[in-house]
C-alpha cells in the first residue's frame, strides 16, 4: 500500500496522497488549496546499513587503531563483543542505546562530538 507524494503547481505545497492498490495513474488535489493541478514527486527512502557497510567505510574496530572508533555503531559492537566474552547478558539501557545508534539517533554527548 503505497504513499505517493505530489507538488501542487498552485501552492507548491506537498501532499501525501495514501492508495490501497500501486497505480502510476494516480492524481491527488492539493490538500492545502484544492487544486487538481498536482504532480507525482520521487518519494525519499531510507536505508540501513549492516555491519559491513560500516567496517568498509570507517574500518574494523577490532584492529585498535587511530579511527576504531568513529562511528558509535561500532563502539556499540565492542561493548557487545566485551559483554558476549565475559558470558555475561548486555544490560536492557545499553542495549536500547546500540539500538538507537544503529538506527542514528546518538545519544547528547556523542552528538556534540
């Protein structure tokens, strides 16, 4: 079930227009003025990146060097490599925080970084 996005050409606001089916046919009026005189806009994406995406561009933090640790991901992968060592289970606030990072929202002090 799609969302698609439309310019108006009047307003040149955006509207979110929602569709139970995929149909390249689809026109939505402007839901700020009215007007029938919208366009089909490219949708933004997200994307995550896995583990090796992050080794590839910042390195492998096992190698202790200089940029081990320039992404929190991978600060993140270390803590749950120590904790996976020791048998011991990551605790529920350090693992929420790993997940949060992963996802991009940094804790205030990595963000000020």
């Amino acid at each position: 079930m799609p969302i698609y996005e439309f310019r108006c050409a009047d307003c040149r606001k955006i509207t979110n227009h929602f569709t139970r089916k995929v149909d390249t046919e689809t026109v939505a009026p402007c839901e700020h003025c009215g007007s029938q005189n919208t366009s089909r806009m490219m949708s933004k994406f997200g994307r995550s990146f896995s583990r090796q995406d992050i080794v590839e561009k910042y390195g492998d933090s096992t190698d202790g060097g200089a940029d081990a640790y320039r992404d929190p991901r991978q600060i993140g992968s270390w803590v749950e490599n120590r904790f996976d060592e020791y048998g011991m289970d990551l605790p529920d606030g350090a693992r929420e925080m790993i997940d949060a990072a992963r996802e991009g929202e940094f804790p205030d002090p990595v963000k000020d970084l």
